[in-house]
C-alpha cells in the first residue's frame, strides 16, 4: 500500500519547488506541454508514479476543489496508467482502501 504520508509530502513539493525528493532522490518539476501543469515522476515501493496537477478546468469533483482554490495532486501509477490516489490540501487519499 502506498504510504500517505510521503503522497502528501510530494504533492506539497510539487506545488512549490522546481523538485521533489522522495526516499532521498530528487526528481524535476516540470510542466505540460498542452495546459503547463505541474508533473513529477518519481519511484516508490519499487514502481514509477506520477504526480500530476489537477487541471481546475476539469468538470470533476476534483476540480471543482482545484477552481475553489484547493491544492489538487492526482497520483498515476505509470506502468498501468491508473490513478492510484489523491492529494487535497496536503492529506492524501489512496484509491480503493477504506480510511481507517
């Protein structure tokens, strides 16, 4: 399972540092090409993730959060291409696993 805390972090970083750091290593900012959003890649639990701005112009819930002015990270896991898990104001939420 992915460690919440360390979401929460890189998300954090992401919106306010040309890099992230995770485990140590450091990984690049950079920004899309189409709507220049903030994305990071980076390696955690022995895969690759990416962490990825939400797009405020989208009509999700999330980015409604994000037009409202909340910090939205979206988390993809990059070999199945699947959202894992969120970030909304520094507290992260894994996709499919109950709170505790």
């Amino acid at each position: 399972m992915l460690d919440k805390t360390i979401l929460a972090s890189v998300a954090d970083q992401l919106m306010s540092r040309a890099s992230i750091t995770v485990n140590g290593k450091e990984w690049p900012v950079r920004r899309t090409s189409s709507n220049r959003l903030r994305t990071a890649s980076f390696d955690l639990a022995g895969r690759t993730y990416q962490a990825i701005e939400q797009n405020p112009d989208k009509p999700s819930r999330w980015g409604k959060l994000a037009r409202d002015g909340h910090q939205v990270v979206q988390f993809k896991d990059v070999e199945t291409n699947r959202f894992v898990a969120v970030a909304v104001d520094g507290k992260a939420r894994v996709y499919g696993h109950k709170e505790s």
